[in-house]
C-alpha cells in the first residue's frame, strides 16, 4: 500500500476544526445555524478506529426540512431551465475542487468513516470521476429525438424533462460515493434537492456545501440537512417533493416506500444484498482468494454489493481454503492512517454489535470456523475478518446480510447446482464468477439473478455502468445512462411531416 504523507490524521483534525461547518445545514446557498432549541440532542461524531468522540455536532429538525425544500421549489423553474452546457460546467466544477481538496476530504473520510487510506483516495476519485461523466452525458443527450415516422406521415418525437424536486438520501459506509451517485444525475437532469447525508459520517459530506459554495452554485439547487431518521422521513413525506431516492436497509427502504406512497412520488431504492461469488474448478485458487477478500473485506465488509456467500467447486475446495485461510489471517486490521492497514474498523458501536450478533449466532449455530470469528478486544470497533464453511444454506448467516467482515461458504458438484445456489436468495444484487473459462462464465452470468456482475474482476463500479439489483435489493438504478434516466421523465410529441 503506497500512502503519501500528506494523508494525516492531522490534515484531518485541522480541516475538521476549521472548514467544516458543524451545527449548521446548508439550505439556499448558505449555512443556517441550527441552535440548541431547535435540535432535539447534542449529536457525536466518533473515530471508529479509537472509538472517541471527535466533534459534537446538532442535527436539523422538521423545521429545516420545511426551509430546505421551499428553497429547492423555489430554484427549481430557473435550474431545470438552464441549457446543458452550464449544469455540465457546475458539475465539472464539483469534480476539480473536489480534486483540489483530495487531501481533506481523503483525511475527513478515514477519521469519521475508518476507512483505510488506500479505500479512502478510491472513494474520492470514484466521486469525482460521476461528477465528470454526468457532465459529458448530459451534453451528448439530444434535445429532440425522432422516434418513428408511420405511414401516414405523422412524426413522432421523444425529449426530456427533469423528474422534479427531489430527497436524496444517503448512507454512511461510501460517504461522498453515493452522494455523487444521486447528485450528480439529479443536476445534470435539471432537479433540485435537499440531500441528507448518514447522521454518522457527517464530516466528508459537509464539505460539499462549501463547494457549492466556491463554485457560486445557484441558490437553492442543493440543501444539505444533517439530520437523523426523522428528517429523512420529514423528507420522503414532504409535498413538494416529486422524487425520492434512498440507499440503505430493507427495513428503512420499506418505510420510504410507505411514507413516498403519499402523493404518489417517484422512488428508487439501493437496499439490500446477500451476493455470491462462484469460483469455478477451473479457477487459478490464488487469485481466486484474492478476489474473495476483496469482495468480503473491503470496507470491512460493509458494502451492499459484498460477495458474501462463497461457492466453492468441490474439486478446488480443499486447496482454496487451505489458502484462502493463510490469506485471510495475514490480513493486517487497524487504524486507517496507518500506513500497513489493509482493512479498518466498523463504522460504529452499533455495528460492532450488529457483527457481533451474527458471530453469537454461528457459534450457537455450531458452525465450522474457518478464521476469525471474534470481536477484538482493543480501542474502537475492530472484528476479525471471518469465515465460516459447510455453512447450511438454512443459517441466518447464509440468509441475512451481516454488513461485516464475514463470509459464509459451500461446495458445489456442478454449474447447475451452482446457479441454483446463487439465486437461492430473496436478494439480487451483484455476483461475481472466476472461471479460466470466459465463454462459460458468461453464460453463467446470464443465468445468475443480479443487476451487476463482475467475471475475474475486483468490485469495480464504473460511473458507466448501471447499478441496482432485483428482487429485495431495490427499485430502479443508478449510475450510467439509467442513473440518468431516473431523475428524467420522457417526453413524446406528436406533430404532421
């Protein structure tokens, strides 16, 4: 792992003191300060790493929510108005003082999120590289496209309008990542919105405002409101609100849908995953091993998207495990500055209980612990990476999303069994193969239930490329044109030749 030193833990204290505006949302273009009569607690911010509070903050209230979205309606008739070309130049404004900033917002994003620093520069540049795609799709799409003449000779033409005023809300495991992910479509369509980041990752979010800010983005276009599970209710509920877009659990996602019912919103859903890896007999079992751990233990596990039901080749089995054993306990876990830190902590104490839980639940279970299988007894909210094999398909860990470091696994006697397997899961998400074979794990993947899938390939997620699932995992999709596409509503015009 190359760190440059610039990454510090200093660089992030000093900007966190500094530039970042606690106590405050950023509502019409400018940071209104919540006062202590209009929050209901004092709210901490923590390093998951030491597991110490490292600010003290104030989240917004209904009161917020209602400021936050009249400034949204009230920009709106003037931002969906203006042409491509200058939502294009905000958004690669976004892109290059977000690039100018890398070092604060790399820093702020281990320090709140733990994130080791290596994941942290990743996080930035995937941001900031959505913000830059979205600014180039939207100058390529057409204004009028002619869909079919018939023979009568009547023209049938297709434009776009902006979906409307929109709720953003976010999670904390990829803070800025799926901010951009929702953001950027949301401007380049023509919306605006109020954008609630995770109440727990506050400090990376945060800087967005002073962005917009140095950009001189239009009054109005974004509100960012710190706000807990309340406002973001408050939000998806709100009457002006035209469209909702919500990454996070199932059974927060079912309660948007819900409160989104009332006045008919449009909504798109990230939630949940359960998501296989198969590695076929053919597969090379080194890298095959390093393409699970990266599946499983980035983040610390805490991604939808984590490949955490391995099925295993019966052939290979034994010496994929063997190794994949050694591997995994040579994992150095600590705290995201260090230089040597390949996976870091848990983003909270709540998490930590939440893994612990499912640990609690496969020694109960009587399951064959592989590596790991502990909560380390250490400063801040560390598990060890974890794998369980010969895991009955019945086991909650088999079933549930833990949303940690643990991988459940099973053996397979053929493709067949394998498919079966795979899509034996109420969610469908993403999957991953490893196969010599190209030919043969393409058509594998044409047979695996799941919106995203990668074939010898790590977790990469390119702004290209369309991303949600099936089944529980969601409603709809994000990044690509289909991100686009759900902050759009087609237009078709009729008219004689």
């Amino acid at each position: 792992m190359n760190n440059s030193t610039s990454f510090t833990r200093d660089i992030a204290i000093q900007t966190m003191q500094n530039e970042v505006r606690l106590n405050a949302a950023y509502i019409d273009g400018d940071w209104v300060t919540i006062e202590a009569s209009d929050s209901v607690d004092e709210h901490a911010l923590f390093n998951p790493s030491s597991g110490k509070v490292i600010a003290i903050t104030r989240l917004c209230n209904s009161a917020q929510v209602e400021a936050a979205a009249n400034a949204a309606a009230r920009a709106y008739p003037s931002w969906s108005k203006t042409s491509v070309i200058e939502r294009a130049r905000y958004l690669q404004a976004i892109a290059d003082t977000m690039e100018q900033q890398l070092d604060k917002l790399v820093g702020l994003s281990v320090l709140n999120n733990g994130k080791p620093i290596a994941e942290a520069k990743i996080d930035v540049g995937d941001a900031i590289a959505c913000y830059r795609y979205y600014a180039n799709l939207i100058i390529k799409q057409e204004t009028w496209t002619e869909v079919t003449t018939n023979e009568s000779g009547i023209r049938l033409l297709k434009t776009y309008a902006p979906v409307g005023i929109c709720a953003l809300i976010v999670p904390w495991n990829f803070p800025m990542v799926t901010t951009a992910w929702k953001l950027a479509p949301a401007l380049a369509a023509g919306c605006t919105m109020s954008l609630k980041p995770s109440e727990m990752t506050l400090l990376p979010e945060l800087m967005l405002g002073n962005i917009l800010s140095a950009i001189e983005m239009p009054k109005g276009v974004v509100n960012i409101l710190p706000g807990a599970a309340e406002v973001g209710a408050a939000m998806t509920s709100h009457p002006l609100i035209d469209k909702v877009s919500f990454t996070g659990s199932n059974i927060v996602g079912e309660k948007v849908m819900r409160q989104a019912a009332k006045g008919i919103k449009d909504i798109s859903l990230e939630l949940g995953g359960k998501s296989a890896i198969v590695v076929c007999a053919d597969a090379d079992v080194d890298y095959a091993c390093n393409l699970i751990m990266g599946g499983i233990f980035t983040n610390a596990g805490q991604i939808c998207s984590a490949t955490s039901r391995l099925l295993v080749h019966q052939d290979i089995a034994q010496a994929l495990f063997e190794t994949l054993k050694t591997k995994t306990e040579a994992l150095k876990i600590g705290d995201g500055f260090a230089a040597d830190t390949q996976m870091g902590p848990l983003v909270s104490a709540q998490q930590l209980v939440q893994v612990k839980k499912y640990i609690d639940i496969a020694t109960a279970e009587n399951l064959d612990c592989l590596a790991g299988g502990e909560i380390l007894n250490r400063q801040g909210y560390f598990a060890t990476p974890t794998i369980y094999t010969n895991v009955p398909v019945t086991s909650q860990l088999w079933t549930e999303e833990v949303f940690g470091p643990v991988l459940v696994s099973n053996t397979y006697a053929d493709d067949a069994e394998a498919i079966r397997l795979a899509n034996d899961s109420k969610y469908a998400l993403a999957a991953t193969i490893v196969s010599a074979d190209e030919t043969a794990a393409l058509e594998m993947a044409l047979q695996i239930q799941a919106g995203h899938i990668w074939v010898n390939e790590q977790q990469i997620v390119l702004p290209e490329a369309g991303w949600g699932g099936f089944k529980q995992s969601g409603i709809g999709r994000e990044l690509g044109t289909d991100g686009l596409s759900a902050y759009q509503k087609s237009k078709h015009v009729l008219l004689p030749s």
